[in-house]
C-alpha cells in the first residue's frame, strides 16, 4: 500500500509511521490487529497537524488509494490535490476472488506457487513474456522467500475495503492514473 503526501517533512516522516499496517513495513512487520485503512489515514492527519502542515496534497497507490480516498473525503479543508495510480474504491469480484486466491496459497505454505501466481497477476503480459519460462520460475522462487508475514491480514483488506461512499465527498482536483495493462486491477475498476 502506498500513501504519499507532499508538504512539509513531518508529513513524509508519518506516512513512514502508519506504514506499520503494511506487511512489508520492515520495523513492523506483523501489526497488533489487522490493518484498516481509516487508522492509517487518521496517523497520516494528525502527523500533519503537528507537523503543521496547514493543505497538502495526497497520493494513493494501489490498496494506499482507499487511503487517500477517506483522507480527501474527511478532510476536504487539508487536502489540497488527490492522485490516484492503480487504485480501486472497493474490490469488485475479480479482485475478491484474485485476493482469496493469493490468500489461500499464502496461507497453505505454497509460497513458490503463490509467487509464480503473483508474477501472473502482478506483470503485465509483455513483461512477463520477456521472461523465459525458466527465468520467470527462478524469479518465484526468489520471491517465494520475501513474502511478508503481514500478507494475510493485507489482503483481508483489500477484500472489504470499500469507499464508494466517500467518492461524493471529494470536492479537490484529482487526477486518476489508470493502468491498462495491470491484470490484478482492471482499468474498468480504476475508473468506477
């Protein structure tokens, strides 16, 4: 998940410390409770505010858009600009199903076959078939021993975040980045 605001430093330096509700967090790997996306965004603000930092503007990658979403949406007074790259506002069925998916393979051990399903889900199809068959099994089993400890709670998140009802509520210039080539979340599920 990534969340990005620009101001003043003291912004940046709490982004890092909300960063404990994601899995490849290095400081915190496994948080005490699942992560949610109204907890961090609550940390991004109130380290804003005592970094005094009167507007900033927002980004959101990926599962960090919900993030930006609910931060635009509740303080539209703080917020001057929201970008959003690669983000989705709830999971539609495809995402729910890719996450169970991942979710499963995590959870069984199988972590050479969920990366192998990972490189599937998370490259594009010219990059992946730049690849070799064999390079792109080496690639998995590389990634297979740096999975997080914190996937599982991750993707309990991205299958119920859901800020649809925030969407009305941004009143500030956003600029959405869809990516068209991203098999995990479709372009149709970046625009909704």
């Amino acid at each position: 998940m990534g969340v990005h605001v620009g101001a003043e430093q003291s912004c940046i330096d709490v982004v890092a410390d909300a960063g404990g509700d994601r899995p490849r967090h290095r400081r915190h790997p496994e948080g005490p409770e699942p992560p949610r996306h109204r907890r961090t965004g609550r940390t991004v603000g109130r380290g804003c505010r005592r970094g005094r930092a009167h507007t900033f503007a927002v980004s959101g990658y990926s599962l960090g858009g919900p993030v930006a979403i609910r931060l635009a949406a509740r303080h539209p007074e703080r917020v001057s600009s929201l970008v959003l790259n690669a983000s989705f506002a709830h999971a539609d069925t495809r995402t729910d199903l890719a996450a169970s998916v991942w979710h499963q393979l995590f959870a069984s051990g199988q972590h050479t076959l969920l990366a192998e399903y990972l490189n599937l889900m998370g490259l594009g199809e010219a990059v992946l078939n730049a690849l070799t068959p064999d390079q792109a099994h080496v690639r998995a089993e590389q990634l297979a021993t740096t999975l997080p400890s914190g996937t599982g709670d991750q993707l309990g998140l991205v299958r119920r975040v859901d800020v649809r009802a925030d969407l009305a509520g941004i009143s500030v210039p956003t600029l959405v980045v869809i990516t068209t080539a991203d098999p995990l979340i479709s372009p149709a599920l970046q625009r909704h």
